[in-house]
C-alpha cells in the first residue's frame, strides 16, 4: 500500500475514490471463451476495445454503447470472422461485474463521517450501471471524465473532485488501483492510496471512528 499524508496537514476532510478495479470489476469468463473458439489470443477483445483510437473517445464521453461495440467488431474484423467479431464486441459491452462489498462497507461507513465522491474514467452511461449495482447512493456524487472532459490522471479532474467536496486538495484522501493516477493526486497535495485490496482502503480510512485498521 502507497499511503503518504500530506507533511503539513495530516488527516483529510473527503474521500475521492476510484471506481473500476477498487470497486467495480468486470467479468470477461464469456469473452475469454469466444476468443478461445475464435483462435484468438487472451486479451485480444480488452485490447481493441481500450485501444489507443477508442480509449480516449470513450471516457471522454464521445461514444454511445452502441458506438463503441461497432468499434470494437471493426477492430476485430482482421482478427476473427464478423459473426465472432460481433459476438466478441457484444459478449465484452455486456460482461456481467460484480461489486466488491467489503469496499462498499467501508465507503458507507467512511460517508457518516466525510464527503466521499467517485473519480472515475468512465463511460456516459455510468449512472445507469451503478444503478444496476445498486450503488447509486453510495457516494455524494461521481466525477466522471465522460460528464468532465479531462480524465485521469490530468489535473482538472481532481481539483472538480475536490471542489465538488468542498474540501481543498490538501484535505483529500485520493485512492486509485493506477499508480499514475495516485502520484497525480499527490502533486496536487493529496493523500495518495494505491489500492491493491480493501485492506489498503481499511488502513488508510483508519483515522476515522468505527473504521480502525
């Protein structure tokens, strides 16, 4: 675990926290199986659909669902026949995901006592799927770089975070499962959590009561 507390002002006043890979995961077991059938090596489809030309369009929020399965078939039209392509492109838009509860737990818990917002590089329809979650309360509110225009780990999105909070930068616990993203935090004065489990999250939301590590 990264934990370092500002030197000046130790402790925080609000908690900014990651969404995919701290709270959200994605399960591509069907995925995997239809790049098996297709001849396809592991990873292929999460390569296309992330790649260097969709990624960016994606979380910046100019790209429909729908925009981005075409995408992503067209991506895998030179790798796989165009049925396995579209049903690739389908099977990964609509992978099942899974919350993880005891992160849940202990953003729920950290509420009572702070602010907590969700700062995610995300897609437009990000409200839709924390509904279906059902998490759609679990936060003050989400800074989605889709609904921003910057993404992590550029600076804009962490200082609207910050403001959204109403807490400065210097007073903000930042956590991240993406080292970048947590050092960008940390220049701007923030406490920096590179999440690898929810016992990172546990210590580091110690300082509050009810939540000791």
């Amino acid at each position: 675990m990264t934990l370092l507390p500002h030197p000046r002002t130790p402790g925080f006043d609000a908690v900014l926290c990651d969404i995919d890979g701290v709270i959200r995961f994605f399960d591509h077991t069907e995925v995997a199986r239809l790049e098996l059938a297709a001849g396809l090596p592991p990873g292929s489809t999460s390569a296309v659909a992330f790649g260097p030309e969709t990624a960016l369009p994606l979380i910046l929020g100019q790209l429909t669902k729908e925009q981005w399965r075409d995408s992503i078939t067209t991506g895998l039209a030179t790798l796989a026949r165009p049925a396995e392509a579209r049903a690739l492109a389908t099977a990964f838009t609509g992978s099942p995901v899974r919350a993880d509860q005891e992160v849940v737990e202990l953003l729920r818990r950290a509420r009572a006592h702070c602010p907590v917002l969700l700062v995610t590089n995300a897609t437009p329809w990000l409200d839709d799927d924390l509904t279906r979650l059902g998490l759609a309360d679990l936060a003050d509110g989400a800074v989605n770089s889709a609904l921003v225009g910057a993404a992590k780990p550029d600076r804009l999105i962490y200082q609207v975070a910050a403001d959204r909070a109403g807490v400065a930068p210097e007073r903000c616990l930042f956590v991240d499962d993406r080292r970048e993203n947590v050092v960008a935090a940390e220049e701007l004065g923030m406490t920096g959590v590179h999440f690898r489990g929810p016992a990172d999250l546990r210590a580091a939301l110690a300082p509050l009561s009810g939540l000791s590590a």
